[in-house]
C-alpha cells in the first residue's frame, strides 16, 4: 500500500505532488495511505508524460477544502481527482456525493457554515459523525434526495422512500432486500418481525446495533394488494440495479470496512452480479470500489423456514459474529 507523508496537515503542495503520481500510476483511492508530518509529497511523479490538467476550479476547491480537518480529506480529494481524469465534467455533477462533500469541506473551512446549520437536531440525535466531519451533511442532502425519487416504477408503490439509517461512521453496514409493510409505514428499515429477529441476532453476536448502518437494496416496498393485505413481492432486476444507485451514495459516504448482504437481492445490488448465497457466505470478498463485502442470509428467511430452526438461527449468530470481529480487526 503506498503510504504518502504530508509535510503538514494544510500541505497543499505536498498532496498535489503525491495525487498526480498516484493518479499516473493508476493507484486506486483505496489502497493509498495518507499520513501528516515528514517530508512533504514522498510519491514523486514518475519520469517521462507526467503532467496532465485539471479544471482551475478544481485546484482551487483542493486547496480550500484541505483546509478542512476530516481526516479523509485527502483521500476524498484524490478520488474526486481521479473521478475527473476520467470525466473532465464531473465536478459539474453538483448532486453527486463525492462532489458534494468535498464542496461541504470546501465552504467549512472558509468559513461558510450553510451545510452544518442545515442538519436537523432529530437527525443528529440518530446518526453520530466524526468529529470535523461533514459525512452527516452528505448523508442528509442525499437521503433527501432519495425521498423524492423516480428512478424506477417503485415510486409509486408504498407511501415512502425508506432510506438507511444509523450513524454515519459505521464499520459495518447491512444491507436488506426492501422494506416491508411495518418500516413502509415507519419510514424506517428494520423495525418490522424480521428486523427484531435481527436485533436479537445480532445481540446474540455481541454486535452493537447501535454501532451499525442498516439499510435496503431497493427503497421502496413493492408489493400486491390482496383485500386489506399489502403482500411482499420480490424486487426485480432493474429494480434493483435502479436503486443501485442510492446503495452507491450511502456506500461512498460511510465508506464501511465490512458491507454485508443479507439474502440474494442486497447481494446482488452489491457485487452487481446474481451471488449464491451457500457458496459466499462466511467470508469476506472484496468490492471493487473498496471495504469488504460479505454475505449471509435475510432474517426474514428465518422466519419462513422450517426445518432446523434453531440450527439456521444459529449459524446466522455465527456469521454475524465473525462480522463483528472482523470488524474490530479492521478498526
Ligand atoms: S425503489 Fe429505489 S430507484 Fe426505485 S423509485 Fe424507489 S428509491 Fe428510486
């Protein structure tokens, strides 16, 4: 892993020197670590072609935003750089989050606090962010986002988007299928019969629930109407590549260590492929865009089968025990 020392927490220089190495030799975000105080810019460019241009808007929003005291402003910025390598474009995406945030950082460190007012003290009390951080800002805006979206048919089912939710620098991040007819109404995932299941679950690892995000693939509840009775139908797969996208924000945002699947459709919204379920399970995978994915069962699953209740219970346990050690590993 290559690790770049800044000379000091504010070394502008140093950064841009050790990001367009970086860039130039193709070094994913995830595998660079930065580290403040020692020599500035230790990844020096490589000899021949190593100058290539970025928008002056650019340069000068790295320059403020380093300013800022997130400890993953570094880090935001390179990736946001190799993001417009890619797309000289891209910092016009105003609504995308990597912009966004790095925007937010920007405007905090000169002094412009319109992003941190905008958090509403409910919101706060449920989701903790690193202290300097602007992660909650960039959740916020793309949660309320979220609530108004029409990517897919989905929207017009149910009565609400139900995004994520917990605090927003969590290690661990689950990911469900969709809400049902209980967190459809709550506006909230998890708080039906199978996210108590869940919570038990998960206090039986000695997993802090509290300490976790939770989430769904597709954020809205599709079902069909019988009578009274909403019943559950299983998202789609342009449903669920469509709501890929919302995944993709909380995802880049929190940035977990460990992101796991719970049943096939949060699988498959995560690694972008059908996944079985035996064959991956209990044991960590990388994804692509960084962190480890990992894969077990939904708990509404253990409420429906049954065979050997207790056994499948039990080996659900498990797996999120190794999870949660895992997790504390990767702290
Ligand atoms: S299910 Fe997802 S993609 Fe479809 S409308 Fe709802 S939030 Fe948007």
């Amino acid at each position: 892993m290559p690790v770049v020392t800044l000379a000091h927490d504010r070394d502008f220089a140093g950064w841009r020197n050790a990001a367009r190495a970086l860039a130039l030799r193709g070094v994913p975000p995830a595998e660079v670590e930065w580290r403040i105080g020692g020599p500035g810019g230790s990844e020096a460019p490589p000899p021949g072609d190593n100058v290539f241009h970025v928008p002056r808007a650019f340069v000068d929003l790295a320059r403020a935003a380093i300013c800022h005291d997130d400890p993953e402003r570094f880090s935001l910025l390179y990736e946001l750089l190799l993001r417009i390598r890619a797309d000289p474009h891209a910092l016009d995406q105003a609504d995308a989050p990597l912009v966004c945030r790095v925007r937010a950082l920007a405007d905090q460190a000169s002094g412009n606090k319109a992003s941190g007012e905008a958090l509403s003290g409910a919101m706060a009390g449920n989701l903790r962010a690193r202290p300097g951080s602007n992660a909650l800002a960039a959740w916020e805006a793309v949660r309320a986002e979220a609530m108004g979206c029409t990517r897919c048919h989905l929207y017009k089912c149910g009565t609400q988007t139900v995004f994520g939710e917990g605090p927003v620098d969590s290690r661990i991040m689950f990911v469900g299928e969709q809400p049902g007819d209980q967190e459809d109404l709550a506006g909230r995932p998890f708080v039906g019969p199978a996210g108590r299941l869940f919570d038990k679950a998960l206090g039986d690892a000695g997993v802090d629930r509290r300490r976790t995000y939770v989430t769904n693939a597709v954020k809205h509840f599709k079902f069909e109407r019988r009578g009274k009775r909403r019943i559950h139908q299983k998202p789609e797969a342009p449903e669920i590549e469509a709501c890929r996208w919302w995944l993709e924000q909380e995802r880049t945002i929190l940035r977990p260590g460990l992101t796991v699947a719970l049943g096939a459709t949060a699988a498959r919204s995560l690694f972008g492929r059908i996944v079985t379920i035996s064959r991956m399970r209990g044991e960590p995978h990388p994804i692509p865009d960084g962190g480890e994915g990992w894969v077990t069962v939904h708990p509404s699953f253990l409420l429906r089968v049954r065979d050997d209740k207790e056994r499948e219970y039990a080996r659900f346990v498990e797996d999120l025990h190794r999870i949660g050690e895992r997790a504390k590993v990767l702290a």
